[in-house]
C-alpha cells in the first residue's frame, strides 16, 4: 500500500484523542483547584490540614470501590452490588472478629468480597444475563443478608487496635484510609494496564465477540472482573468499619451509583473499552470535593443530593458527547 | 413497483416529463470538501447526475467515495456546498431533508430494525405522516412489501422478522427499504459487498428497471466487474476528487477500468503447486446446528480449501463446529495431532485460528490502538507471569504490519483511523501465530480496496507454502477459485459438488453447482471429488 492513499477517518476520533491530553492533564485538576479556591473564599476552615484529610478519609471507600467499578464499567458491563457487598463484609467480618481476631475479621471481609462478587460473575457469564439485572438483585440480597444478621442495628463492637490504627492512625501525617485507597487505585491500574487480564478486560468492553473469536476465555475474564470488584468492596469495608468504628448494615448506602457517576464523570465510557484508572481517580475526586465544599458551605444534606443528582446527569451527557459515534 | 408519487419531488420535477428524450440532470454537485480532522476525504468532488443513468462511482476505499455519497445523502451537512436537484440550488440540510427531496440511500451499515417485521421495516419509511404515533396500517404495508420485493425479485414474506433473515435477505429488503420511498434519485453504498452471483443480476435488473423509469442511481464500488454490469458512466475517484467520468457501453471490459485506474489489478494469484502434507482436520458427515447437515470435507497442511456458499448455506455452522463452539450431533471431527478444541481459545491454542466475517462487529476492537488489535488473542507469546512485555508486544506488532505492508502513522493510532484494506491487515495479523497450524479465513477481502486484497492473497499462498492449512470460506467466486487447490460448494447444508484445480468447468460450473442444477450427489469423504466440466 502506498503512502498516498488517505484513509477516511472519522472526526470525531481526532477530537476524542485531543480531549484526552486536555481531560487527565488539565480539566480535572482546574476545576477542582476552581472549586477548592471558592469554596475557601466562604469558608477559610475548607483548605485547613484538618479538613483535608477529613476530607481523604471520607473519600477513601469510594475511591476503593470505584477501582472495582472501573473495570466493571471497562469491560462493558457495570456492578451495582459494589456498596452492597461492602456493607454485609463490614458485618460479617466484624462479627468474626469479635470471636476470631481482627486478621481473621479482615480476611472475611476481603474473602468473602471476592466469593459473593465471583457468584455474580459465574452467574453473568454462565448464563449470560444482564450484569445490571443480576448485580441489581446481588445488592438486595446482600443487604438483605447484612440487616438480617444484626436484625438492622450496627454492631458496635470493634477491637480498639483495628480503629486506632486502620481508622484513625497515620504513616507520616498520612491517614491508613486514603493511603489504602491509593495503594488500591495503583494495583487496579498496573492490573489494568500492564497485564494480560487487563488487556482482556479491554477486549471484550470494546468487542465482545472479537475477543471470543481471538481466543480470549470471555468467562474467565468476566468472572475475574466481577471478582475483583467484590475483593474492592472487601478493602473498602475494612476501611469503612474502620473508620466510624462500627458496622453497619447500610453501610455506603447509595454508593454504588456515587462509583459509578464518579467513573463516568472521569471519563471511562458506559460502552466499555475505553477508560482508565485515572479518569476514576478524578471522577472520585471531583464528586468527592463537590460535596464536601457544600458540606464547608453549610448547604443542606437535601440540596446537597439534589447538585450530586445534578452532576450525575451531567456526567451522562458529557459521556454522550465524548463518545458519540458516527453511525 | 408501486406507483405512488411523492409531491415534493414532483413540484421539484415538474417539467422534467416534458422533454424526456434528452437525459435531464437530476442532480449536480461542484466543489464538495470536506475535512476530518487531520485529513482531507473530499477535496473539491464534483459529480453530475442524469436521468436514466446509473452512475458508479469507482475509487479504492479511503478515495472518498463513501463519504461523498453520505454528503450526498444528507448526513454531512454543509451550507457551504454547492449542489443542485432538478436545476435548483438546495441545502441537504440532514438526512431527512435529502429523502424529501427525493433522494433515497442504502448505506454498508444496515439500517433495519431486527426486532420489527420486514413490513413494519418499510412501512416506517413508507408513511408521509411523520407523527410517531400513527398507526400502521398493517394489511395495506404488507401487500405494499409483498409487491416491491416481488417486483425486485426475492420471495421474502413481508412477515418475516428481520432478525431472522439472512444477511443477504436483510440486504435486499435495505434496497427494497429505499426504493420504497419513491426516490428519483438511488445512492447505494458498497450494497453488494454481501450479495452473490445469484442475486447480483436480479437487483442490477431492479436498478435497470428503476432508471428505465427516470430515476438515477449513484453505485459506489470498488469492484470492477459491477461497474462493467450495472453501469452507463463511471467516475474514478482518487484521494478526495474525481479524477475522470467516462461512458461506459456494452463493449467497455474490465481492461478498459483497468486502464483507467492505471493500477495494476493485481486479483488473482495463480494458484501455485500445492505439495499437501498432513491431514489437520478431517470432516466426515458432520450434522451441527440448525444448518449444517452432512458436510465432509478435509484440509492438509499447505494447502488452500474453499468452501464456496453464500451466508446462511450452513457454512458459519460448521466453522463453528470446527473451533467447538456448536455441538456436533453426528459425524466426526478429526484433528490430526491432538484434542478437538471445545472453546475457540482451546482451537488458538491447538493452533486452529477463525477469521470470521463482519470485520466491525465481530473484528476490530474499535476505539483501542492498532496494537491491541494486532496482538488480542497471542499475548501469552508476548507476556511473562501474566504481565505484559511491551518491549516484545511492540516488535511483534512491528514485524507484523511491516510484513502486511499496513499504511498507518503510529502504532498506538486508534484502529479506526486506518482505511478497510488496512483494517483486515491488521486482523489478518492477529492470525498469524507462530504455531499457526490451520486458519479459516470468513470472507477475507469483502469489501476492502484491490491493494488491501492482493496482499491479503499473497499472504495466503504464504501461508500455505509455510506448510499451514488454509480454509477459505467465501462468496466470492473469483477469489475462491483463483486461489484454492480443491473448492468444495456448500448449499443447504451440504456439499452439492466439488472441484479440484485447474477447474476447466470456470465460475459457470461452479454456480450452477450452488444453483443447484447439476448437483452433484453429496459425496462422502471416500468418493473421488466431482471434478465437472467438458
């Protein structure tokens, strides 16, 4: 073939790639800089020490869970069990904790993530159901599960060395959560980018049956991400239970959509194949900013939901615009 | 054809009946750019359209035909452009404003609706009402169907859900779709690219009948023989323009287009002296699925079989049979070393590679880099401890490209940006395993430029001199013949007849077999092959 033959290229494809350099380098980092300068311009209390880190910690669960959103989300489907799991992990293992020890309480937590999300993978790739439909009906079952083991009250019985130090202790004036949450988010992006799985991940967000037909064990791959995004809700019930120093079995309530606006809003398309662990490292960030400013602010907890509803919605357009296609 | 006139294309035309002797321009485009990004796909086109021809429109892909005849169809709107229909000047303001001019379009993409009837599919075009929520009026939509499509040609019950039809049934009920609308003016986009030699004369009929009426159609192509076939001026594009029209009448061949493109056509590639070695798979009277009843048939390293047939014959069956997708319910697969692979990443690793057809949507990972692409499916040769090597996926990517001669920029451009031709490039790279041992190639070259094909040819015959088995399952006669020792015919389900080279019969014997007309009985693995002709 000859250099002079000119392929016909789609505009948009152009734009998309530009809009990538401006989205993870410059856009992100602006408007959160934007929204933390007027924010302290209400309240100067925002940009203390103390509230930052207030502010990392309670981003922290969210951060994690959304590493495992991401792939969902990559690989063409989605997890809305997420939070789900993570609050009947908090009760389990801080059950098991409280007659087997705090190793054994965290390995429930992180196992028994990984168990109930592989289910949920079986059951996506074996039957080939919608991820929603069943990742929707997980979360219902794993609330069930948790209310119905502390008949809906939180369990308040934590060893006090497991608070001190995972909920409230530092390395270096860094609180455990969000060092937790960025050791989560690093693992997911080596996971994503630089392995074999990852790259399968990838595959069959963007081309089911390409991946199948290159050989790529489909079932295999969407049992793993599903897994994978339990063991997140596993770390991010350690955190959590951690740090309010109680389980609770509607623990995160609501964050499974928070995840999953936060991934879009980054940048991670709903179509799959196309995204990484960055864009759900700003989106988190973002959301997480937003709402602590209106907290500093003193706005409502009811407008307060209604701007996240607003940002969610944007978060759709903007994912509409960035990955129209042609047809 | 239903005769029903559509009132803004008649106040348009009006006159035009008047002095029907003289072949009236319909429609006349100057100076058409239009800009991609980086790239130009359309630099200054200029096309005329009269009444009664059949225009084509000939350029490899990438010359920018497509996206002239979507300019033309109102997908590309610009203020700027000056076209005219009927002698005035308009603006194809979208796709919607294009139809009530008249102008009506079957794109590559399929437009159909699988969930709705093939009726309720015309009928959402039929209708001048554009409320959606009118009601449709089912009996008088189906007798409307009913008559088109018999009018075309096809027996195609207007009943029938359009996701249960063949791809090629689904492509005439596209055209029937446009035609329907009453158009003065037909832009068929690469519609042939699924069709074979049995529907071919029946549609280029249908478009003969269509322009006999006063319509005019613009055929994008990039096949040689269509243009002979169906057209009366041809325009050769090249990099954005039209680089010449000319009459074509009944003594223009092929050699002439040729000429014209000043390109070597370089199709066929004699097929060489085949050495076959071992026997890798072994079909004998194998029933699988829906479609395949009864196939037998055998490739030996370092040959090229064809299996010849259109879509829907069985032939997607029983490639899937072959990689373990579908259950075999009788008959036998052997593999001549090892296991028979029961999921397709099995027959990868066994060796056993499928290109299959649909290079959109069962081929490229769109949107990720022309490296992904290349390497889905064999990273386990580029990896260690389930960690990429990107030094190793690199130069493997690399290698590869050079070796199929890929135009592209950077390895890390998005597969999108690279023309058709380069596309399959790219996917036939991802076949070509180091322990490569049998590769079943589903329409390999449909719809990809002359270049893009003859490399594609090449690295087949490669292949086979490698010593791997080459399984071509296509459509496309001339390909299949020019290319492979031995063609096995595939209809209904079964092998009506077989071939062995040099096929002294040609491409006549080869369709009556698909025909039907000289069927040969079904032989079983151990009869000698049919070899018709004299």
């Amino acid at each position: 073939m000859t250099s002079s033959d000119t392929p016909e290229r789609p505009a948009q494809t152009v734009l998309t790639r530009g809009r990538a350099f401006n989205r993870t380098t410059l856009i992100f980092p602006a408007l959160i800089l934007l929204l933390g300068v007027v924010t302290s311009l209400f309240e100067s209390r925002f940009c203390s020490v103390e509230n930052l880190l207030n502010l990392s910690r309670q981003l922290s669960p969210l951060m994690i869970i959304s590493v495992g959103e991401t792939f969902a989300v990559i690989g063409g489907g989605l997890d809305l069990s997420v939070a789900a799991i993570l609050g009947l992990c908090g009760v389990y293992g801080v059950l098991t904790m409280s007659y087997l020890g705090t190793a054994a309480g965290i390995a429930v937590m992180i196992l028994g993530g990984a168990v109930f999300g592989i289910v949920n993978g079986l059951i996506i790739s074996w039957f080939r159901a919608s991820p929603f439909i069943v990742t929707l009906g997980a979360l219902s079952l794993a609330r069930g599960l948790a209310l119905t083991a502390t008949g809906g009250l939180p369990i308040y019985d934590l060893p006090d060395r497991y608070v001190n130090t995972i909920g409230f202790g530092s390395v270096l004036g860094v609180p455990w959560p969000p060092i937790i949450a960025m050791l989560t988010l690093i693992a997911g992006h080596v996971l994503l980018k630089y392995t074999v799985f990852g790259r399968h991940v990838v595959a069959i967000g963007s081309s089911e049956p390409a991946a199948m037909y290159s050989g790529v064990d489909v079932g295999l791959t969407k049992t793993l991400i599903y897994g994978l995004s339990g063991v997140t809700a596993g770390i991010g019930a350690v955190v959590l239970t951690a740090w309010v120093s109680s389980a609770q079995p509607n623990a995160a309530s609501g964050q499974e959509l928070q995840s999953l606006a936060a991934v879009v809003l980054g940048g991670v398309a709903l179509t799959g194949g196309v995204g990484n662990m960055l864009d759900a490292f700003w989106g988190v960030l973002m959301l997480g900013t937003l709402s602590n400013s209106l907290d500093m602010i003193g706005i409502s907890s009811f407008v307060q939901t209604l701007v996240t509803g607003v940002v969610i919605v944007l978060a759709a357009i903007v994912d509409g615009v960035r990955h129209k296609r042609e047809f | 054809m239903v005769v029903e006139r559509n009132p803004a294309v008649e106040a348009l035309t009006a006159g035009i009946g008047a002095m029907q002797h003289v072949p009236r321009e319909l429609l006349r485009a100057e100076g058409i750019c239009r800009r991609f990004g980086p790239v130009q796909a359309l630099a200054s086109a200029d096309i005329t359209l009269l009444q009664g021809e059949v225009h084509v429109l000939l350029g490899e892909n990438g010359a920018g035909k497509s996206t002239l005849a979507k300019v033309l169809s109102g997908l590309y709107p610009e203020r700027r452009d000056r076209i005219w229909l009927y002698g005035q000047p308009v603006y194809l303001a979208s796709a919607r404003v294009a139809r009530s001019f008249g102008i009506a379009t079957v794109f590559q993409e399929f437009s159909l609706i699988p969930a709705l009837s093939v009726a309720e599919n015309l009928g959402l075009v039929r209708k001048r009402t554009s409320s959606p929520f009118r009601w449709l009026r089912s009996r008088e939509e189906i007798e409307a169907t009913r008559e088109l499509l018999s009018a075309i040609g096809f027996d195609i019950s207007p009943h029938a859900r359009v996701s249960e039809l063949a791809q090629v049934q689904r492509q005439i009920v596209e055209i029937a779709k446009a035609m329907i609308q009453q158009p003065r003016i037909l832009i068929m986009d690469e519609p042939s690219s699924l069709l074979t030699a049995r529907e071919e004369p029946l549609i280029f009929a249908a478009l003969r009948r269509f322009t006999a009426q006063g319509g005019a159609v613009l055929y994008v192509t990039h096949r040689l023989h269509e243009t002979i076939l169906v057209g009366s001026r041809v325009s050769l594009m090249r990099q954005g323009h039209i680089v010449e029209t000319r009459d074509l009448d009944a003594n223009s061949t092929e050699q002439d287009l040729i000429r014209l493109l000043a390109r070597e056509h370089s199709g066929a590639v004699a097929a060489p002296g085949f050495k076959p070695g071992a026997s890798i798979v072994k079909v004998r009277d194998v029933h699988a699925g829906r479609d395949c009843n009864g196939v037998s048939l055998e490739v030996r390293a370092g040959e090229i079989v064809g299996l010849y047939g259109v879509p829907g014959c069985g032939r997607e069956t029983l490639v899937r049979a072959l990689i373990g997708l579908v259950r075999v319910r009788s008959g036998s697969i052997e593999h001549g070393a090892g296991v028979r692979p029961r999921n397709p990443r099995q027959s990868a690793r066994a060796g056993i590679v499928y290109l299959p057809s649909g290079r959109k949507e069962r081929g490229i990972l769109s949107r990720r880099p022309i490296r992904e692409n290349l390497t889905l499916g064999q990273l386990d040769a580029v990896s260690r401890g389930g960690f990429v090597l990107p030094q190793a996926e690199r130069r493997m990517v690399e290698e590869r490209l050079r070796h199929l001669t890929v135009d592209f920029r950077s390895m890390e451009d998005e597969i999108g940006f690279l023309s058709g031709g380069n596309q399959q490039k790219v996917l036939f790279g991802r076949v070509l395993r180091d322990d490569l041992r049998l590769v079943i190639l589903e329409d390999p070259t449909a719809g990809i430029d002359v270049q893009a094909r003859a490399q594609i040819h090449r690295q087949m015959v490669a292949l086979a001199e490698r010593g791997v088995g080459v399984l071509l399952v296509s459509n496309d006669i001339r390909e299949t013949l020019s290319l492979c020792s031995r063609v096995h015919v595939l209809c209904a389900g079964k092998i009506s007849a077989t071939f062995d080279a040099p096929y002294p019969g040609g491409e006549a014997a080869v369709l009556d077999a698909m025909m039907g007309q000289s069927a040969k009985s079904p032989g079983g693995a151990e009869k000698p092959a049919a070899v018709v002709g004299n």
